[in-house]
C-alpha cells in the first residue's frame, strides 16, 4: 500500500531564468548589435554586426489586461514571432519578429483584433499609469478612465510621426506617484484640495500616533486629546492635502467626492540626452474630476501638445522648448493662468525664484 | 446572460479608438464570474467620484511578508466578488521577455484563482494578477512556482528590481542589464520576501543614459550605462547623415559641452569633455558607439513626492567596473550596497528613504558612513556660502 507522496512546498524560487525567453537570433546576437531604425511608428529594426535582422512591431496596451488579451497576443506570437515577445516600461507589447515578411501580415493581424500598433518616433507615447479607482485605497481620481479618454483624444498622434520629438505621458492617481510621473513631458496628477478627516475613535484602535504624526511633511499633525484619550489635530492652516497619513493611518480618510480632481505638470525628462533629467512643473493646480470623459484635462493636454507642435524646433522636448521660451511665455502660449499656487512655498522653494534681471517683455 | 450591473458612465469608455480598459475587465469577467462586481463598483465610483475600496487590509502567502497587496471592497454584500480583490505581484522575466507558452499559463492562473485581470507590467515592474481571495493565495502560488516563478516585493523591504532591455535587442547597452538585474534579484531574495527596511528600496538598470527604464528618477539605486575611452566614430557614416540631415543643428550645436566638431569633412570629439549623454549616439546609431571600457554610473535616492518631496537620483560613483566585478559574483557591489543598507538602518527612521535620509544628515556623513571618498563629480558645483565645519581629520 503505497504512502501517498506529499509534493514538497514551493519557495523561494527566485527570478526565472530568462534566457529561456530569448528567440534563437536575439541568443546569437546578444551583445552584438550594431544599429537600429524605426521603419514606422509601429515598427523598428535591429541589425546586428553580423548583418542579421531583428524586426520589433509595438502595441499599445491598456496595462490592466484580461487572460484573453494574453491569448490573443500569444496566438500572433506563435504564428508570426516563435512565441517570442516583450513588454516595455511603457506598457507596451513588442512582438519580435525574424522573418521580414511577417511583418507586415503581424500588423493587420492586430488591426484586425481592434488593437493599436504604433508608439515609436516623434508620438505621443503609451501612458504609463496607475490603478485608479480600480484598484486602488488612496486613488484621487481614476487611471484608466482618464488615459483611454486622452489617448482616444491624442490617438492620431501614435500613429502617425508629427511631433518636435517624442512626448511621453503620465498618470498617477495621488500623489504617491507610483511610476516615474514627476519627470513627464505632461504628467497628470491626482489632488485632493481639503484636508484629511479624523475619525477619532477609528484612530485610537488602527494607527499609531507617532507614526503618524511622523508621516505628516509640513509638520501639520499635531498629538492631541479628544474625550480624555490620545488622539491627533490636524492644523489645516498648514495641512497641503498630501494623503500621506492616510497612506499609514485608515482613519485619516482624504478623498472627498466634491473637492478631488487632477493637476496638470509639464516639461520633465528623464532622459540625460541634451539635457539633465528634469521633473515636471506645475502648468494647471487643479481641474475637477468630471467622469467618464475628463473633458477638461483633456483639452488642457491638448492645449499643451498643440502649443508644443507649433512651437517647438524638431527635435526639442517639451521642457527644453519651454526653457527656451520661457515661462512666461509658455503661460502666456497656453493661456493658461499663472496663480500663486505656481509659486513654490515648499522645502526648497527659494531655490526656483528668477534671481537675474533677465525677463521676456 | 444579462449583464450583472449596469454601466452607462464606463459603457461610454468602450467607444473610441484606444484600447479599452472597461472591455478588457469585461472579457475578464466572462471567464471569472467575481469581475462582474468590479465592473459594479467602479460605475459606482464613476458615480459617486470616489473610490469604493477599504483602506489596505492583510494578504500573503505562507513564509513570506511580502508579494501581495490586499484589497477589499468597501461594498462586501452588495459586491460579494470583490469582498477581496488581493493582488499577487510576481517577479517578471528581466527586461520583460516572454514566450507564449508561459503567458497563457499565466492567463490561465488567473482565471482559475482571481479575477482573470493582470498588469503587464505594475509601476515597479512586477506582473500583477488582480482579484484574488486570501484562500486562493496558496495554490495561485505554487501553481506560479511550479512555472518557475516567485513573488515580487511590496511593502517595506527590497521592491523587484527592474531593467530595460539590454544588449538582448539594444545596441546602446554599456553592460549587461538583465544579467545582473536578474543576479541581484536572486542574491537578495530575503531581502524581497521579507520586509527588514525602514522603507522601500529599489534597484533599476538601464544600459544607457537614455534611461529607458526611468532608473535615476525613481529608483533609490540606480545603475546608468557609460563608457571611458573614446567614442568610436565611422565617418563614412557620419557623411551620409550630412546627406541626410543637418548635422551641425541637430547633433553638434545640441551637445551639451560643445564637445565635438567638423575639421573639413571628419567629425573630431574631444572625448575628456563628453558627458557621455547620447545624445550624437541617438541621432547618428550608424556613425557613432560607445567605446570599449564600459561600466555604470550609480546614481543614489530617487523618489516620489512623499514624504519630504521628489527627488532625483544624484551622482554617488561615477564610474563602476560592472563587467570586472561581474566576474567575482560582484562582490565590490555587494559591499558598498551592504554598507549603505547598514547606514540607513541604523540612522534612518521609519517611511525614510535612503535619498531622505542623505538629504537630513547631509552628504558628507553619508559618504563617510559607507566609505566612499568626496568626488567633484557628485556635485553640480562646490559650495558658494562660506558656512564650513571645520574637523581636525579634514586637515591631514
């Protein structure tokens, strides 16, 4: 009578290995390419010192996928790649491809499946973003919903290659900030405009005090007693809506359906070609949220893109055309209001005034 | 079969040309019936214009402290199938390659034990599947282990480092990214399972300074390919681009340190004075490489706004021997990344990042904390305010 054999735990496995991923020609050639060129906004290729050819098809993806958008990218990598494909940082699939003359029937295949080849050149890049409402506690205004109604809006500019140079896009939902947000050629940033409220009794039992006092970056949570037991005051002179104690105390809840929305930042870069790595700064403080469609942050992108179209030399992303002109023309190009939330009253702020006599008249 | 909710504000969000998301949880939800109260809450949210879900919550897996986030809707009755809705972070392939056979396993996993709905990839860079109840935990987990897979980091413990693409399909990469990307991951895998931080601490590669991953503004180590010797220059190349293109304009007058120009029709570059920002590389890949010594930059503390602000990651070591110290299991890194986790732990307090942590004691007790010598290449300038603190060991 045998012993039923218990199959041991699985832990700790580790990374995979992903070699196992490599197509047979990216094996060979690792280490070895020469060049590349971007064929279209959809595809590129990479040419190796020894001549072979690698050829890369993109596709936008919403990020937030189902089991049958992995089929149905599986199914056009099996036919066209060897089951061969990648993702970017940008969310995009890249599908790899070896044989040229699959190149072209891999992108109808996808147009036909009604998804979005392109994202490659002088474009509007995929969104990178996060879950909104979603998915997430802390969200200020949903994700997903707000990047489909600006890439539906800006769709053109994937696809086709019209713009000074590339414009990359981001969205985050508070100011958490997952992703590299904060150094976007537009950034899209959820805010809150009113402070935290504290549920006294909810706080006594969930949160530590110190810690929370701790989380507070202008100093504005203060220990104080509320009927005869420990608890927290928040000075609301001082208090800059941040949502960080509610990121380590539930009983300092912040979203507030009436007064949430979006700000809008422009001009970072995390590329160090040309130029040093820059965050974006403050183009609009705040647009309320107005779903499904956003309308307001979307024409305030727009706004932006079609002022960087027109402006910009080929080649110039939006901070370095912005830093040539100058901000005041950049309001003034924009339309957009320059108020005094513009004005930085941060840690290093006095950093960030114009300490010189030159000014655009 | 009707439609369990009814959705007319993310119904609108199916029309247009990019890729819906509301779709996409829609075709989750044919396979995994719990998305349809996802779909619910989310039209409730898009209503009400707040989210709907409970302040975090517990979730995990036997032995490990990290790897899933919990989540749980604020609605359990009127929205029972996403009472919980966990999501289960897995360590991707360096530089996100795949293959087919493993993704639709994956699809597979995710119907059977969530809510059919994956991230490729989170915003560190980890594969998420989204949806999954406390009692599914295990089994999803040893079904991913069985595929040769492991959980990502979360919370405050070392998050799943990250790389681009690399010298498998780039050939801008100065060193092999995915390699120790996926070297480090497996080192530190303690580090990952187990959160010992006062924070989160994360490592990204990019093979050049491009930054396609976004190393040096998010990253609290971030390690930027470049070079030493020379740039190497092909000028029947450099010729046909001045065919092409106008070269003086576009590459030349946009060189950050002016650090190269034409004598007749040759393109000569004072290498001592190039900052090695791609930017010629970039617009002339034909003409122009990156030379033979090749290494990294490590740039250190990188982060988001919370707590005390952004910050961007600054120079610390400008010039690492990656490919050197590769060849002994990488030992040389692995001393200065212990030394500065040492430091972090014992002067750091709780939710500080290591950069936050520079910034409030200041660079010069950090660099003596962990060793390293003060190098003009860490700051923009030296100091202009006279404010010096003296000590005796200064004046040796």
């Amino acid at each position: 009578m045998a012993e039923e054999v218990k199959k041991k735990r699985l832990t700790d496995v580790g990374p995979h290995d992903y070699n196992e991923y490599l197509s047979p020609m990216i094996k060979k050639n690792y280490g070895k390419w020469a060049y590349h060129e971007i064929l279209d906004t959809a595809t590129m290729v990479h040419v190796s010192e020894n001549g072979d050819k690698l050829y890369t098809v993109r596709m936008g993806s919403p990020r937030l996928v189902s089991g049958s958008f992995v089929r149905d990218i599986c199914d056009v990598a099996d036919k066209y790649c060897g089951g061969f494909l990648r993702f970017t940082t940008r969310n995009n699939v890249e599908f790899l491809i070896e044989d040229e003359k699959n190149v072209e029937p891999l992108k109808k295949d996808l147009e036909k499946l009604g998804y979005n080849p392109g994202g490659i050149g002088n474009i509007v890049a995929n969104i990178v973003h996060t879950q909104g409402w979603v998915h997430c506690h802390t969200s200020a205004s949903d994700a997903s919903g707000v990047v489909k109604s600006v890439m539906d809006e800006l769709y053109e500019y994937f696809v086709e290659d019209k713009l000074p140079s590339k414009v990359r896009i981001a969205f985050a939902c508070c100011l958490n900030m997952c992703g590299s947000v904060s150094s976007s050629d537009i950034a899209i940033v959820g805010t809150h405009k009113k402070p935290p409220r504290i549920d006294a009794e909810r706080l006594r039992n969930l949160c530590e005090i110190p810690s929370t006092i701790a989380a507070c970056p202008t100093n504005s949570i203060r220990p104080d007693t509320v009927d005869g037991k420990p608890g927290v005051k928040v000075n609301e002179e001082t208090c800059v809506f941040c949502g960080s104690c509610y990121t380590v105390c539930p009983a300092m809840p912040i979203a507030n359906a009436e007064n949430d929305g979006l700000s809008i930042w422009v001009g970072g870069k995390v590329s160090n070609a040309r130029t040093k790595p820059t965050f974006s700064k403050l183009a609009i403080p705040f647009i309320p949220n107005d779903p499904p469609r956003w309308p307001g942050v979307v024409e305030a992108v727009k706004t932006i893109l079609n002022a960087y179209k027109k402006g910009a030399e080929p080649g110039e992303r939006v901070g370095e055309w912005i830093e040539r002109i100058g901000w005041s023309r950049f309001f003034k190009v924009t339309g957009f209001p320059f108020t005094k939330y513009h004005i930085d009253d941060f840690r290093l702020g006095e950093t960030t005034m114009n300490y010189s006599a030159h000014t655009r008249l | 079969m009707g439609k369990k909710h009814q959705t007319p504000l993310l119904d609108e969000l199916k029309k247009g040309k990019w890729i819906s998301f509301v779709r996409e949880i829609e075709r989750a939800a044919e396979k995994s019936e719990r998305t349809e109260d996802l779909l619910g809450q989310v039209e409730e949210s898009y209503r009400d214009k707040v989210n709907h879900w409970k302040h975090g919550g517990m979730a995990g897996v036997k032995g490990y402290g990290a790897g899933m986030v919990g989540r749980f809707s604020e609605f359990p009755e009127k929205y029972p199938g996403i009472k919980e809705c966990h999501s289960m972070r897995i360590i991707p392939s360096a530089g996100f390659f795949y293959n087919s056979d493993f993704l639709r396993k994956l699809a597979d996993i995710s119907e059977k034990h969530a809510g059919g709905l994956l991230n490729f990839h989170g915003a560190t860079g980890n594969i998420q599947i989204l949806g999954m109840s406390q009692a599914e935990a295990e089994d999803a987990f040893q079904a991913i282990a069985e595929l040769g897979f492991d959980l990502g980091g979360s919370g405050s413990d070392l998050r799943t480092p990250s790389c681009c693409a690399g010298q498998a399909r780039c050939e801008f990469a100065n060193y092999d990214t995915m390699k120790i990307c996926h070297d480090l991951t497996e080192e530190y895998q303690d580090e990952l399972h187990r959160p010992a931080f006062n924070y989160k601490f994360k490592f990204k590669f990019s093979g050049c300074a491009n930054d396609c991953v976004a190393s040096a503004a998010r990253s609290d180590l971030a390690f930027i390919g470049t070079w030493k010797d020379k740039i190497k220059i092909n000028q029947g190349e450099v010729k046909n681009y001045v065919q092409k293109f106008n070269v003086q304009k576009y590459v030349l007058d946009k060189c950050p340190t002016k650090c190269m120009w034409f004598e007749g029709d040759n393109l000569v570059i004072d290498d001592e004075n190039c900052v090695k920002c791609m930017h010629c590389i970039n617009e002339m890949p034909k003409a122009l490489r990156a030379g033979d010594e090749k290494g990294a930059s490590i740039l250190i503390g990188a982060k988001a706004p919370l707590v005390t602000g952004p910050r961007m990651g600054m120079m610390l070591v400008p010039f690492y021997d990656i490919n050197e110290d590769a060849k002994n299991d990488y030992e040389q890194l692995k001393a200065l990344i212990s030394n500065m986790w040492e430091f972090w732990d014992e002067f750091g307090v709780s939710r500080e990042r290591i950069g936050e942590l520079i910034g409030r004691v200041g660079l010069n007790t950090f660099l003596e904390g962990i060793g390293l010598e003060p190098m003009p290449e860490m700051v923009e300038h030296p100091r202009s305010n006279p404010f010096i603190k003296f000590t005796e060991e200064g004046e040796e």
